[in-house]
C-alpha cells in the first residue's frame, strides 16, 4: 500500500459521503492503482446503485437526486458503454471457461445480454465493473486537454 486518498460520492438522496481510496503500487508495471469499492463507478460521482437504477429502470428515476440532464447522460454513456462491456464479458467468458446462461432466441438489447453474464438482481452493475476494471479493460471516459 502507497497510501490513501478521498474521494466524494453522492448516494441517491443527494447526501455527499466522503470514502477512503487505498492506493497500491502493482509489482508487476510499478503503476500505482486505486482499490474501488463496489459502490462506486470509476470516473462517475454518483454510487452505483443511483447509476443502476436510473440505466435499467427508467420509471424509478424519482428516486434519486439528480437533474433530469444527469439522467440522460448516464442513458447515453449506457447505451454506448454496454455493448462494450458485453464484448469484454464474452471474451472473458470464454478465456476463462465461465459457464454463460443461454438465450432461447437472441437478446434484444444490450442490457438483456449483459443479464446473461450478471443476471438482473439488484447490484448488477456493480458485477459488471469489478471484472472490467480488474481485468484493466476499463475504458478511460475523461477527456481533458493536455498542454
């Protein structure tokens, strides 16, 4: 362990909780790393859990404390980001031999193939996440100009 560092999320209510991030150093490539707890999204401030909610089921919206331009944000990068989870999952599926639920006829959208990997209890994003960042198949979203 390197150290640690804050990070701020906020929860559905809108209340701001301030976490503990451990920072390792991999032995392997010397980059430092952050531990993510499952609760949050890398690049995202509000948990997991808000994030779930508003993506797989729009109508419960109501319930978290976000503008109505932060929901759709979150649909868009959805939209785009889940079909690339799902490619990663396949592929890890695959190279390590996991037994994937099939279908009975092809899944019509993006978020029903990523519940053959996850299933669709509550919590699935956080399932989808661990093993994307894990694998280091996270795609970088910040965009930031650099001088």
């Amino acid at each position: 362990m390197v150290g640690n560092r804050k990070r701020k999320c906020r929860k559905a209510s809108g209340e701001v909780i301030v976490l503990i991030i451990r920072r390792m150093r991999c032995e392997q490539c010397a980059r430092i790393h952050h531990e993510l707890p499952d609760l949050l999204v890398p690049y995202k401030r509000y948990e997991a859990a808000s994030i779930e909610q508003v993506v797989g089921e729009p109508s419960v919206t109501a319930d978290v404390a976000a503008d109505e331009s932060t929901f759709r944000r979150w649909q868009a990068w959805f939209s785009v980001w889940s079909n690339y989870a799902v490619g990663c999952l396949s592929a890890m599926a695959h190279r390590f031999r996991f037994p994937v639920k099939e279908m009975s006829r092809p899944p019509q959208s993006s978020f029903q193939a990523l519940g053959r990997f996850v299933g669709n209890a509550t919590g699935w994003l956080a399932r989808i996440v661990r093993p994307l960042s894990n694998e280091n198949l996270w795609v970088h979203t910040r965009s930031a100009c650099l001088s």
